[in-house]
C-alpha cells in the first residue's frame, strides 16, 4: 500500500461543528491573556529571584554598580573637571540619570538576548512568545524599582524638596519602561536572524550613553558657552532617553532644570521625540507579532 | 447536539504540509548581508509533512512511530502549536498538553519549589492550581526531603522524577508525548508504565511518539507510520509495529551494525568485524557463477521480508563457465548477531550431481518452514568442489528480514503449542 492510499483510505470529512478547536500555530500573544500574564510574571519573577535572593548580598551588589559609576562619572566630571557645579543638585541628578540609563541598559541587552536564551523553552513549549522579552524588561524594571530608593533618598538628604511634579514623574518612568519594552522586542527579533546585533547594540548604548544629559547637564550646550552650540543640544534632545531624564530633572529634582520642551528650543519640536517614542512600541510590537509564529524554526 | 460531541475525534489532523528552509550557507549576521547584498543564499527546502491525514478518537492512545528525520517530532510540533502549518488544518477537541521534553525551563539553580511553579506556568496552569497540585507532585516524586534543594544538587534520577510528576499533574484531555520513556532507571519507567495504564483507563487521549515498538503493542489502539514525513501505514499497532520494523531494518541496520562493532571495538570485546549491508568477499576461480539469488515467500513470490510460521524458500540461480564434475551447492543464513541458523547444502541429499557443462545453467532451491525469530538475516552463497575449492563463494550476497508477531527474544521460534491447564486447587490430578 503506497503513502498515497494510505492517506486517501485515512481521509474522512467533517463538518465545521463536528471538529473542535483549530490549532492554529505559535503567536505572540495566544488567546489567553490571563495565561499570558501569569507566564510573564512567573518568568519575571524567578529571574529576579535569582539574581537578588540568590545570596544576601544579591541587592548589595546591584546597587554597587551604579553607585561605583556615580562615584567615578562624579570625581571625573564634577570635582576635576568642574563640569555641572552651577546647576542645583548635580549629584542627585546624576545618581538619577545613572540609575535610570543602567535600567535602560538592562532592559534593552536582556531583551535583545531573551529569545536566545530560553531557546529550549521556544522550541518545544508553545505558549505565548511575547512573555518571554516582556519579562526580561519586566524583571529590569523590578531592579530600577529597588535602585530608585536610594535614588529618592539620596535626594531628600541633599536637601531636595517634595513638590506636586513628583506625581507626574511615574508617568515618565512608564514612558521609559515602554519604550525600552519596544527596543527589546525589535532587538529580541532581529538577534534571531542577525548575531552581530548584539555587539552593534552595544556600541549604540556607548553612544547613547555619551549622547545623552546624564553626567553633563543640558545646560551646558544651551546657555553656557554662550549658547555656542544650541543645535547639538536640541539634537541630544531628539532621544527619548534624553527627553524623559531631562524632564525628570526639571520634576522631581529642581525646577531650575530645563524641561525638555526649553532644552529643544520649541515645545512643539518635542513632536521627533514623541514619534520616535511611539514608532519604536508601535513597529516594535507589530514587527514582533509578525515574526513570533516562526521563531521557533528560525532559532 | 450532545451526540454530536461525543463523535468529535480529540484530534483532527487535515492534510497537513510543512515545509522547512534551510539556507545552503547559513546567514547569521548582518556584516555578511552588507558585504554579499547580492548573494542570493539559495535554500534548500525540506519537506517535512506531505498531506498528513487522521483522527484520533477520544479515549483513544494513538502510536505515532517513525525513524528519525521522519517527521514524527514536526508532527508532534504543528498538533502542539509550536510549529505553523503550511497547508492543511489541525483541530484539538479539549485541553491538550505538550511534552515534548521532560523538565523544560527547569532552572538548575532554583529549588523545586520555584521550578514547579516556573514549569505549570509554562505548560499552562495558573498559581492557584499550581499550588494545590504541588503536594500530589512532590508525592508522586518521592521528593519530600529534597523541596528546598536547588535542582543543581539533584540526581538525574530525581530531576526525571520531579519533571513527570509536573507533567501527569496537568489534567489535560490530551496528552502529547515525545519519548520520556526513554529516561530513568528501570523502577522509575515502570512507574511511567503504570501511569500510562492509568492515563488510558481514565479515558484521556494520549498521543504517543516513540521508537519502542513495545511500548506501542502494549498501549496504543491505532498507531501510525510515517516516513520521508509521508503517512506509510495506520492501523492495529501490531501490523504498523512490523511495517516499521522491516522498515528499519532494510536501511537503518547497516549504520546500527557499525555503531554497534565500534562500540564493541572500545570496549576492547570480541574484536568481531561487523556485518554490513554491502556484499562481503567473493571468492573462486570463475568457473562456476553464482548469478542471482533470492528469497521466496508463502506464495512462491520473491521477497525481502518474510513472516515467521509461513514456508518460505531460497533460491539461486548458477551458471556454468567451464565443465565441472560433482560440485556442491550451500547457502547460509546469519543473524544481526553473526549467529549461523541455518545452513543448507546439496552434500547431503545429492552428493554426486555429476558432470556439468560449460553452458549449463541450475536452479538450487531449499524450501524451509520459516521459524527464524524476528530479526535481518544475511545470505552467504557458494558453489564449490569438496574439499574446500571453491568455484564461486559470495558472502553476505543479500539479506532478508524476517517479521514475527511475537517478540521472544529467542534465537529462533520453535513451533510450539502452549496452553494452561488448571488443576484443581484440593485434590491434584494427574493430566496426561
């Protein structure tokens, strides 16, 4: 008997509501929010455990790396280079902007290699893809929440004062985490196909870290100088990193900073940032949706 | 309505086609794609399942049994969800479950605990009912004292343990399974055993991938065969079992016999030249050919496969170059295991054939009542002159595989009756 009469001899016909549910491959999110949710947790959730509770200096440690970039950027920067002393605060604004870079770090690099490290989970569990670069920026978001408490502290001890703009910077910081969460979903896609995205990312973060107002303050292209390079600064500004650290230097630390809208020049220039912002989630999240049924076969 | 769902079949599998790509060169960083923009990578397509069609009843344990590279596991795959399909649709009739890998996402450096809980999540249960199940996993593990012990710490044995519970605890109506069997010591697999016994009594439907054909007579209720991803057999297990048997041993028993003789080989054993699939040595001085031979079966047809408890034959055909006085005809049959079972020759029964001609041509035949046991056989043929002259020897000329219906594991079967008398319990007789 040939495999052709062997499948014509197996070949019955239904109807529609005779079968049940059609299987209809892997996505990025399944059909289940709930299960969804759950997973992304769950994975989150033991990533964290592990790199914290693993042993009792798990919290220690992830703390001592931004306070060591802090205290080499600030010995570097504000003592012998005197860069930053006529802004109010400089210190706490650059404990800040090093806490939240470090977050966006995080996030973007373990998203990026996300894919490729549950590699066993891919390939033979199906459940929805989508978890698994959403708890890896879920679990970086964790550590920026822990890591924002000496922010904050080291913020009232310098003699910040609380004002109401404090409960517009969450906002912010959702701002930040999106956009770092669409980063990761690009990336995660594109380190599938291409390996050598990881080091380029890499050098894009270095730039990032350079291009961004976080051990200089803004100011320093804007007026002082006398201005001289106010285009370089509206460009800085063209990053969404640089606009919502910026911003919540203006927020949460002292309203002597400029706000984003001041440093670009114009409010309405805040619109690049914005659709930056935005087409990275959007095309982040529509790119992954598209690419999640074949993961599997192309890892 | 009712009626209705009690007809649906727990799985529906509608002429399904995948194919893979494979890149001839793999592409895998972008510095390559800016340097070569204009180097088409041609790829290569494997099809992997070509029009696949069945259903599964509910309550039915369904054997799906290939080689490797037969799709078998893309199968598995497309039905979990894992894989799209290409063409054709798949429909589940309730819950269904995967488990193509025992212990998947089991993080070495996390305890049990946090490791039942990682691998519900994974195959779909939620806290909640991940916290009621613990205790029954854990129970069925045997792991009470070793819950907070990082799995790092664990013994393979105990890791195989934990995974199964995790997986027999998820009550799916449908069950996916990929060869766990094949891990474990023997006391942990007859558990497995027992749970398969039990998942089939409590009227769950299991679809089960393996290469153990034992394992597929003693479970399944229909069983599939699938090679080059085509759908070569489905039915009673029994005859899917020997279809893939003889499949087996026609292509696969030459790369096993090797694997097998360099095994032996560093082990430094019985320094045995393993038989192959190709012809051995050939010997003789040419005046007599061996042209062709070949193996009959039942009904006097030319086979490769024969089935035990039949008559079968064996037949060559010789041709003469030179005139050649009282020659004598042999054949031999060796198993896999370079046991002689069977040896026949004319020196018995026609020791003085007489004078043969340049020219002629003989038919030797030896009919036998087949009890070989089922195994592949390798036929060496000869023509000689007695006293060790030989005219024409072809060693391991071809071979023939025999199927049985029962597997004994004895070198042959010896036709027998077997039957149970049951003697009163009080007063013993004597039957005769």
């Amino acid at each position: 008997m040939s495999a052709a009469d062997v499948t014509a001899r197996a070949r019955r016909t239904y109807s529609e509501e005779e079968l049940g549910t059609p299987i209809l491959g892997p996505s990025a999110l399944g059909n289940d929010s709930r299960r969804f949710w759950h997973l992304t947790w769950t994975l989150a959730k033991t990533d964290f455990k592990l790199r914290f509770f693993d042993n009792a200096l798990g919290y220690f440690w992830s703390l001592m790396r931004p306070l060591m970039l802090f205290g080499v950027l600030y010995l570097v920067f504000s003592v012998a280079l005197d860069v930053g002393n006529d802004v109010e605060y400089f210190p706490v604004a650059l404990l800040m902007g090093i806490v939240l870079y470090s977050f966006f770090n995080e996030a973007t690099s373990q998203g990026l290699r996300s894919l490729l490290m549950r590699e066993p989970l891919v390939r033979k569990v199906e459940f929805p893809r989508l978890a698994v670069p959403t708890a890896s920026v879920l679990s970086a978001t964790f550590s920026l929440g822990l890591n924002l408490i000496p922010v904050v502290v080291f913020a009232l001890v310098a003699g910040v004062t609380p004002r109401w703009t404090w409960l517009l910077c969450p906002f912010l910081l959702v701002g930040l985490v999106l956009f770092a969460w669409g980063l990761a979903l690009l990336l995660s896609c594109l380190f599938v196909r291409a390996r050598d995205i990881e080091p380029i990312w890499d050098v894009v973060l270095q730039i990032m870290l350079y291009a961004t107002p976080i051990f200089y303050p803004i100011e320093l292209f804007v007026y002082i100088n006398g201005g001289e390079h106010p285009e370089l600064g509206r460009l800085i500004m063209c990053s969404p990193l640089a606009v919502v650290i910026q911003q919540l230097r203006d927020w949460f630390i002292d309203p002597g900073y400029l706000s984003a809208a001041e440093a670009i020049g114009l409010a309405w220039r805040l619109v690049i940032p914005g659709a930056i912002w935005a087409g990275v989630i959007v095309g982040g999240f529509f790119f992954f949706k598209r690419v999640a049924p074949r993961i599997a076969e192309d890892l | 309505m009712s009626a209705d769902v009690q007809q649906r079949p727990a799985v529906y599998v509608d002429g399904v086609h995948k194919t893979f790509r494979l890149p001839k060169e793999q592409v895998h960083t972008l510095k390559e794609r800016v340097l070569h923009p204009f180097r088409r990578s041609g790829f290569e397509e494997l099809r992997a399942l070509r029009d696949v069609q069945f259903d599964v009843g509910k309550g039915e344990f369904f054997g799906i049994v290939g080689r490797n590279g037969s799709g078998k596991s893309t199968l598995l795959k497309c039905m979990a969800g894992i894989y799209g399909t290409d063409e054709g649709r798949i429909y589940v009739d309730g819950r269904l479950s995967t488990f193509i890998e025992l212990g998947v996402g089991f993080n070495p450096d996390l305890p049990a605990r946090d490791n039942v809980e990682l691998n519900a999540a994974m195959l779909g249960l939620n806290t909640r009912e991940a916290r009621e199940r613990f205790d029954a996993i854990i129970d069925f593990a045997e792991l009470h004292d070793f819950i907070d012990l990082k799995l790092k710490n664990y013994s393979s044995g105990m890791l195989v343990r934990l995974a199964f519970s995790v997986m027999i605890q998820v009550d799916a109506d449908i069950l996916l399974i990929d060869e766990v069997l094949a891990v474990g010591d023997a006391a942990f697999q007859q558990k497995c055993y027992d749970e398969f016994e039990r998942i089939r009594r409590s009227g769950k439907t299991v679809l089960l991938v393996t290469h153990d054909m034992n394992a597929v007579r003693r479970f399944c209720d229909r069983a599939m065969l699938l090679e080059h991803g085509r759908m070569l057999a489905i039915g009673d297990p029994e005859t899917v079992g020997n279809r893939y048997l003889q499949l087996n041993f026609s292509e696969e028993a030459r790369a096993i016999a090797q694997e097998e003789a360099r095994a032996l080989g560093e082990r430094g054993a019985a320094p045995v030249e393993y038989m192959s699939e190709r012809e051995g040595e050939r010997f003789g001085d040419g005046r007599a050919e061996i042209v062709e031979a070949w193996c009959e079966d039942a009904e006097g047809r030319a086979a490769t496969q024969l089935e035990n408890g039949t008559r079968a034959a064996y037949v060559a055909r010789v041709k003469f170059h030179d005139d050649v006085e009282d020659p004598l005809f042999t054949v031999s049959m060796t198993n896999t295991q370079r046991q002689q079972v069977l040896s026949a020759s004319t020196v018995w029964t026609v020791p003085r054939p007489g004078l043969f001609r340049k020219g002629d041509v003989v038919e030797f035949r030896v009919d036998f009542d087949n009890i070989l046991a089922q195994d592949r056989y390798q036929v060496s043929a000869s023509v000689e002159l007695s006293g060790g002259h030989w005219l024409d020897f072809r060693e391991r000329m071809f071979s023939v595989v025999v199927t049985s219906k029962k597997v004994t594991g004895a070198l042959v079967d010896v036709p027998q009756e077997v039957s149970l008398n049951r003697l009163g319990a009080s007063a013993p007789e004597v039957v005769s």
